[in-house]
C-alpha cells in the first residue's frame, strides 16, 4: 500500500530517520508523527475490534484514532507528537500493555 499523504510541495528540511513495526521510515524535521507514517503507508495502524484499519481522525488529540507506542510501552498520540530522530514505534501495544 502506498502513502496516503503527498506533500504538496518540495519542502528542504532535514530528514528524520526512525523505526516503525521493525521496519527503518523517514521523515521531515517537524513533521508529526502521523504525518511521517502516513507518508509512507495507507494506513497507521488496524482497528481493535474489526477489519478496518486506522489513520488518524480528528487530528488534534480528542480522538483514539492515531495512538502508537513505543518498544518500551509508552503510548503516544501521532497526530500531535514531533518526529524525533531514533524513535522506534510500534502500530500494536506491546505484550502485557495496559493502559
């Protein structure tokens, strides 16, 4: 599947490598997270009770539509945290999570 987001214009910013269900992914210093992945991918991650997949819905942190987490367990919102250099990112809560 390929992104869903196309950046609209050449932006010169740096760019930002990080990891995202094992796999290496970039983006542009400034970006959030959500912004990075769904450049790369139809989709953040799938829907907890159905076949759907999720990518973001009201985009200002009201909803449970974007959460990530990280390796080590915590969970982030992708439409509201920056891209950070090195973060390594799951689309699935990590085994034994609870939130």
């Amino acid at each position: 599947m390929t992104g869903r987001l196309q950046r609209l214009t050449t932006i010169q910013r740096p760019s930002i490598e990080f990891m995202f269900d094992g796999q290496p992914v970039s983006g542009l210093q400034g970006d959030t997270i959500l912004t990075a992945i769904l450049s790369h991918r139809g989709a953040l991650r799938e829907a907890e009770f159905g076949p759907e997949h999720r990518a973001g819905f009201c985009l200002m942190g009201a909803c449970q539509d974007c959460w990530v987490w990280q390796e080590q367990g915590r969970r982030l919102r992708a439409c509201s945290t920056e891209l950070q250099a090195g973060l390594r990112l799951r689309s699935k809560a990590p085994d034994g999570w609870v939130s």
